[in-house]
C-alpha cells in the first residue's frame, strides 16, 4: 500500500526526521529516505491520508470467494518523545486508521475502525485479520476497499510534531478461497444464484414444474394430449380420437366408423321395410299377393284388393255400386292434400274429356264417310282388345279381384258391341264416350296388373279413378253437392274380431306398404 496515497501534504526536504520544524503549512510531511520508505508526519491541523484499491480489479481471478483481509499497521504517537507542553497537560495526540468495504453498488458493506490516540513512544506495529462472515462472495460482489488515516498535533507547536506513519510498511491483504458456488449455485442455499439455479434445474427435469418455465406449455400440452387425445385439435392422434368419438355416439356419422354399415342397413329398414330381404320388417311380396294360412293376411288380401267398379255406360250419372268393405286404418291427411288430391283428379278428367273430345271428333268423320267403316273400326279395336293378356296373366295367377274386374269390364265391353251393331246409326255424343271410357278402362285395368312398383300401381289407379269419375256432359267446375250424407247412418263397427285386427301386430307393416308417402314423416 506504499504506492497511490492522497491527501494534503508537502515534502520534508530539511531533516532527515521531518517531524522538526519551526513552522508549518496545516499539512502533512511526507518525509522521504528514512531508511524505511515513505513516512508521514501530521502537523497541529487535522488531516487524513487515504488509499483506495479496486477489489473487483485485483481479484479478477475466476471460481473464487472474498472472506476477509489481514492488516498491519506501523506508526508512532509520542509527540518526537516530548511530553511537556501538551494541551491538557500532557494528553496524545489523536490518531485512527478506518477501512471501508464497498459492494459493487458503492455502498459500504463493512466498516473497521482502528483507534491509536495512545501514547506510543516508539515505533508500534500492529496486525491483525478481519472475515466478512458472509460466504460465497464472489469478487463482484465488491466494489473499493478505501484505507484512511487521520491525525494531527494536539499541541499545535509549530512544526510537524503530531502522529507518524510509515505507509511502505504498512498494508493491507484480502484473503480468498476457492468458491464452491462459482460452477455449482446449487452447493449451499446462501449460494448466489441459488434460486436461480434451482428453478433452472427443476424445469429441466419437468417442464411442468411451474408455468413459467421454459417449454411448460409444450410439456403441458403433451401431457393432456397423452390423457386424452380430445384436448386439443394441436394434439397427436385428435383427428383419430375425434372420429371414434362421433363414431360412437353416431355410427353414420362416416363411412369408416366401426358398424357404419350394420347402422346404415339399419337405418334403411326403418324407412323402407322393403330396402332388403334381411330387413326384419321385410314382406314378401309373393305372400302379400297371395295371401297365408294367417286370417288376418287373408282377409287383408281379399276384402282390400284394388279392383274397378262396374260401369253401366248406359246410365248418364255414376253409378255407385257397393263392393265387400272392412275396417281399415286410413291415416289421417292435412285439408291441403285432399284439396290438392281433388284438384289433380278433376285436372285429369278434364284433360280426358279433351283426348276423348278430340276421338270423337275421329269417329265423326270416319261416320260421315260410312257407318260400315265406323262399325269396322269399332270391331277391330274390340278385337284388338279382347286378344290381348287377361289381366292377372302377367304373374301366371289370377287373384279373385282381377276376376271380377275382368268379368265386368269384359260384360260393359260386350253390351256396348252389340248395341253399336244394333243402333250404330243412332248412337250419339255420349253413346261413343262411353264406348271410349270402356276401352281405356280394359287398357288401365292392365297396367295397373303389370306395374312393377308401388309407385306405378299409384299413378295407374289415380288415371283409372279419374275414368271411372268421368261423365259425359258433366260440368267439374260446378262443385256443388247435395246436402244430404252419401253414408248411411250405421253405428261404428266396434267388435272383438275388429279389434284383434287393428291390434295384430303385422298391421302397421300392411298398412306402411299401402300408404308408404303418408307414413313416411
């Protein structure tokens, strides 16, 4: 600590003891070539002499730790070994040596205070060590360490009598050790670092260990994605997780569901119980057609089949003719679809009544060319008519309703051949629409045995009705009917054997095959 000391002073230039003198400057002599380096010498005015070192500079050394310093002081305080004269009678002279430890922030982390306002006569040497008490202080932890010393001459006798200090000789050591926090903060709790180091070293052994470590959110993530693949679209295997999930609430929900097909076929039975064989609520349409052992099939079979009514072309008015009913489930239809059922029937009697308008018109005009020609024609469509498949020839069976049907379409057929022949110069307008309608009606009765499906049979019947409706001269735009009930009054048929026919349990099968349009919503 010879070197880089400050304060107020001058240099000694007339003894080789510079403490003699007559006068002074309220300084410090600094006295050089006394044998033991640089020595200074206070006058009756008080002041310090410092030394500061950069201890973060000097131990620049990496891995270490501060615990403290050694010090050795060297002074003497013996007024130059007078006594007398001493203000106070005799008292020394003050004089002290403090060390200030800063931190890295310049403030004082230690203070030490060294008093020697004793009486020394001679040259005094005094050492010692000071330890922080606090571990693991890394050199950057500090700052300076800052030396002062401050005397004077209490007398204030003219010269430089006071305190003396040799600074070459005097000094100050920092003591240091191996610091065992440098590469491990984790080594003790008091580490710096510690904290640091452990939350550090807790992330890296679980990311989850706390939500701000570094990956907590992709360590989060992957754990709920493991627990359940659900938790977010981000995650492995969620497009897979998602499908078996709708799959099993759902199996229609995709075609590679697990039972997707077994659902579908399911599903199709239960709108159309004809999809399939396999579905369980198929009828075979060979014993639909010609019934079972079963009374109910039979009776279904039988007293409901679709037949036409006799027509009696005669007559200028419909006849209604009675036909073998039972009590049949008619399910129940909104206003708007029998007004609408009514107004497709009177559009297609019209539009007949137009076709036949236009044939009469033909028949007409080959009457004025001859009436053998009239009656040629009429024979050779008769003939064309009779050669033609019997209905019900088309499946190789004939059904009691076909019968009957045939019988009176055939008798109608005859009755009119052998008017025409008979009164084929007199027969008029309605006489020839009859005639027509009697035709048409074989040709439809046809149909309605070859039609392939439901659907057509629908259609053929809704043509035929029409037919059956039509009378000549008949306005259909006049819609106004007698007040009086077309129904006899006749109490509702209510008996054990109605009842066991409503309640069979293949009845609502029968009845979705009639009416499959209706059922359907």
């Amino acid at each position: 600590m010879g070197n880089g000391w400050t304060g107020t002073f001058s240099a000694c230039t007339h003894y080789v003891d510079c403490w003699a003198g007559q006068t002074d400057q309220g300084d410090i002599h600094k006295g050089q070539n006394t044998g033991n380096g640089d020595t200074y010498y206070w006058s009756g005015t008080q002041q310090t002499l410092a030394n500061t070192i950069a201890l973060n500079t000097a131990l620049a050394a990496a891995g270490i730790q501060v615990d403290g310093f050694d010090y050795e002081w060297v002074y003497k305080n013996g007024n130059a070994n007078t006594y007398s004269g001493q203000t106070g009678g005799g008292a020394v002279d003050p004089f002290e040596v403090v060390v200030n430890v800063y931190d890295s922030n310049g403030n004082i982390f230690k203070t030490y205070k060294y008093d020697y306002g004793q009486n020394f006569s001679g040259w005094t040497y005094d050492t010692g060590t000071e330890t922080f008490g606090t571990n693991f202080l890394d050199p950057t932890f500090f700052g300076n360490v800052e030396v002062l010393v401050t005397g004077k001459d209490i007398a204030g006798q003219a010269g430089y009598w006071g305190p003396e200090f040799r600074a070459n000789e005097s000094g100050l050591y920092v003591n240091y050790s191996a610091n065992l926090c440098y590469n491990n903060p984790l080594y003790d709790a008091t580490c710096p670092g510690y904290v640091t180091a452990l939350f550090n070293q807790q992330c890296t052994q679980n990311p989850l260990y706390d939500p701000t470590c570094p990956g907590y959110k992709a360590a989060n993530l992957s754990t709920q994605c493991a627990a359940n693949p659900l938790y977010d679209a981000a995650c492995p295997g969620y497009a897979a997780a998602y499908l078996a999930d709708r799959c099993y609430y759902d199996p229609l929900y995709d075609v590679q569901c697990t039972g997707y097909q077994q659902a579908f076929f399911d599903q199709q039975c239960e709108l159309d119980g004809q999809y399939d064989k396999l579905c369980p609520n198929y009828l075979d349409p060979d014993l639909v057609d010609l019934g079972t052992t079963d009374p109910v099939e039979e009776a279904t079979s039988t007293d409901t089949q679709v037949g036409v009514a006799a027509l009696d072309f005669t007559q200028t008015q419909p006849i209604v003719q009675d036909v073998p009913t039972t009590d049949v489930y008619v399910p129940e239809v909104q206003d708007e679809e029998v007004e609408a059922e009514e107004t497709l029937q009177a559009g297609a009697a019209m539009a007949m009544e137009d076709d036949i308008e236009k044939e009469i018109k033909q028949i007409e005009a080959e009457a004025n060319e001859g009436e053998t020609a009239q009656e040629d024609d009429i024979e050779a469509e008769l003939a064309a008519l009779e050669n033609e498949t019997t209905p019900g020839e088309a499946d190789g069976n004939v059904g009691t309703g076909e019968s009957k049907q045939e019988d009176d379409i055939e008798k109608e057929i005859a009755e009119l051949k052998a008017e025409s022949k008979t009164k084929k110069k007199t027969l008029n307008k309605n006489d020839k629409i009859r005639l027509l309608l009697a035709k048409k009606a074989n040709e439809l009765t046809k149909k309605i045995e070859n039609a392939v499906t439901l659907e057509q049979q629908m259609v053929t019947q809704r043509s035929l009705l029409a037919l059956i409706s039509f009378v000549p001269g008949f306005d259909y735009n006049k819609k106004d009917l007698p007040q009086k009930s077309f129904y006899p009054e006749k109490p509702t048929v209510d008996h054990a054997y109605a009842r066991w026919f409503l309640n069979d349990p293949k009845f609502g099968a029968m009845e979705d095959l009639q009416y499959p349009k209706l059922r359907s919503n």
